[in-house]
C-alpha cells in the first residue's frame, strides 16, 4: 500500500477540495456567472485568551496560487497578526479560484498554528536554547513543513534530516536512550559517540536512563571532561517529583567538580509553560508534540466585494480592508482599503502593511530564506515582550 498522502500535483489542480466548492463552481459555470470578487483570510473567532499569532504558509500559498488568475495581497510571512485582521486578500473571478480554498487554509491555519506555538515557547525561552523535536508525533510526509515552521517560529534547531535540508541548517540531535540501553551505560554511550561521530557535531549525554541525573552527569561529565557540552534530562513524568529541584541539583553537583562549562538541556513533553518555569535553570529545550501538533490557526475566506460592491455573510465586515499601522505608537487598525488615513490620531505616520504577492496569476518579489524570515520574527517577538503581552495564543 502506497503512503495515505496526496503529491503536489494533485495540490496544485485542486484535488484536496471539499466537493461542495467544485459543486458550486459547475452551479456557477451552468448559469453564466463569472462574478469578480474580493475574499479575505482572517482568523475566525476572537478568544478571549489569544492575543497574536504568526503568519506562515505563504510560501506555499504562492506554490498553490502561482498561475491561477488572482491578485493576492498579504501580510508578509512570519508576520505579527491579531484577531479580525486580513491577513491575505485574493480578488478574481470567483469560479477560477473557488476549489483552492481547502488547500489554501490548510497551508495558512497549520503553518501559523506551528508557527505561533513555536514563538510563545521561544518568548518563554529567551536567549536559552530551543530545538523542535516533535516531527515523530506527526505524519512524516508533513515533517519539512512542521519543522520549518517551528524554526521561523522562533526554534533555534531542528531534528529531522529532510526537515533540516529544507531550510538550509544542519540538524540537531543528543543521544537516545535506545544507543545508552544499546551499550549497556550512559558512559559507554557517551565515548562510543565521542569516539565514532564527527568532532563538530556536539557532545550532550542523555542522563536519565538507568540511575539518577545527578549521578549519570557526573559519570559523563568524568568521561568527557571539557568534551561535554551538555547533558539532558528526559526525565520521565513518573520520576520527576520536583523537575526544578533535580536541575538545581544537577547544576550544583556539576559546578562542585569543575565542570561548570556543561549546560543542562531539558527535553520530555516540554510546554511553553514549562520552558517559562525552568528557563532560569535550564540551558536549552527539546520541544517535541508542544510544538508539532500545535492548535492550528482557524482562518477562514469570506467574500467580501462581489463586483466592486462591499458584501459579507452575518457576522463578517464587509469591502476590502487593509491594516495600518503607526509608525510613531505602533498602534495598528483595520480600515477600509479606500480610505486609507495618512495620519494616527496620535500624528504619527501610518504605513498600510499588506503587500503584493501575487498579480495576475504571477507571484510578485522573490521569497525569503527561512533564516531571515526567522529573524523579522524575533525582533517583532522581542517588541511584544516590550509591550509586555502575554504570550498566549491559539488556545
Ligand atoms: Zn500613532
């Protein structure tokens, strides 16, 4: 039996459609109406609880879109987004872009969902070290796309091989307990692996396996002396009693016996609020299914102009908006895309923030690299620590 999986192709001639939009489009084509319109992504409910997302998937909403005659305005990918903002605007001919709409939201609603889950536990994180490690919990077909995602998001590294080709990094990865059962002990282990893999690759001891973490640290740390570079705890949730405690101890036991050079890596069913508890006691985390099975976004497309007149279901603004946003308060709105203000009430100046992506069936500019991407997203991320929100989101 082949993998349960779709390839590309069958994306791009809109095969993953629910039939309901094929249906509408034979309605359509059957009674002559080709009406142009303008629809809009914006995340469907507002929760009380959720204060901002990021935006991904662009990238291959481009891949998707490229040929089909629209224009496409969005929110650059690894945006900053709120409730109730557009963050992509697709005007056409209804019928020549109906059957994208399945695709199109699920590129957009579970790279941002990875993407914003990634983010908050790189706001809880800092400066710590931040690794995605969750691609087994998740269909491997999707797993380039998950770890990039989780790696714009604000993931330091990631672990999957063909996850790592895809944004051009090299992957990253500790010991597992299976190679410390392999060779009967954590030292063993360790020097096989000092001994066998590469020096650039670096030396962290997996310590939870057999005896307690502070005693299978020292005897890695005793091993490898200055070749250690951290050992990580996996602690299993039937053991931990107080986690912080067992880090503090293991930190102390370490530094006592002059191996104050060895980080503390922590790794096992990491959330962000966990990253939060211990990032002062930790160097860096493992995150797996936190990250990998993140909440997705719920975008939804609404028509919002059918042939130039403002139209909306219930519940939805209608005409075609944009977002600005204040230069000088950095405060942003949502208005009409015809009457763009040229000055905040605070005076500042305002700038629109959506942006050409696609004209006429062309895609417009050239993509990012991940890694750049990456790093808009952190220095938007280091301003909402600013504002001092809180890093909540999508649940
Ligand atoms: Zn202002």
């Amino acid at each position: 039996m082949p993998f349960h999986i779709v390839d590309g192709k069958a994306i791009k001639t809109g095969k993953v459609t629910d039939v309901y939009f094929s249906r509408t489009v034979e309605v359509l084509q059957a009674k002559g109406v080709h009406k142009r319109c303008v629809a809009e992504v914006t995340l469907k409910n507002r929760k009380a609880d959720w204060d901002f997302g990021i935006l991904a998937g662009v990238e291959e909403m481009v891949e998707l879109l490229d040929g089909v005659p629209v224009d496409v305005k969005v929110l650059p990918e690894g945006s900053v987004f709120h409730p109730l903002e557009p963050v992509a605007v697709i005007e056409g001919v209804y019928t020549d872009f109906a059957i994208y709409e399945t695709a199109l939201l699920g590129l957009l609603c579970q790279a941002s969902g990875v993407a914003t889950e990634a983010a908050r536990c790189k706001l809880a994180a800092g400066d710590k070290l931040l690794i995605s490690f969750g691609a087994r919990r998740m269909h491997p077909a999707i797993a380039p796309m998950i770890e990039r995602n989780a790696f714009i998001g604000g993931c330091d590294g990631v672990a999957v091989v063909a996850s790592a080709e895809l944004i051009h990094e090299e992957p990253v990865g500790t010991i597992p307990h299976a190679l410390v059962l392999m060779l009967d002990g954590v030292t063993e282990a360790t020097l096989a692996f000092h001994e066998v893999i590469d020096p650039s690759v670096h030396r962290v001891a997996l310590v939870d396996t057999f005896c307690d973490e502070k005693i299978e640290s020292l005897r890695a740390a005793e091993a490898l002396g200055e070749s250690l570079w951290a050992v990580r705890l996996d602690t299993p949730g039937s053991r931990r009693g107080n986690l912080r405690q067992i880090i503090e101890e293991v930190r102390w036991e370490l530094d006592l016996r002059g191996f104050q050079h060895v980080k503390i890596f922590l790794s096992g069913g990491i959330s962000a609020e966990d990253i939060a508890a211990h990032a002062d006691v930790a160097d860096g985390f493992g995150v797996g299914t936190t990250i990998s099975s993140a909440k997705v976004i719920d975008f939804a497309l609404d028509i919002v102009e059918i042939e130039g007149q403002p139209i909306a279901k219930r519940g939805k603004w209608a005409g075609r908006k944009d977002i600005i946003r204040c230069a000088s308060c950095g405060t942003r709105t949502v208005v009409p895309a015809s009457r763009l203000p040229e000055h905040c009430p605070c005076g500042g100046p305002v700038e629109p923030l959506l942006v050409d992506l696609i004209e006429d069936g062309r895609p417009v500019g050239a993509s990012k690299p991940p890694q750049a991407i990456r790093k808009r997203v952190l220095s938007q991320l280091e301003e909402l620590r600013k504002k001092r929100e809180t890093p909540r989101a999508g649940r």
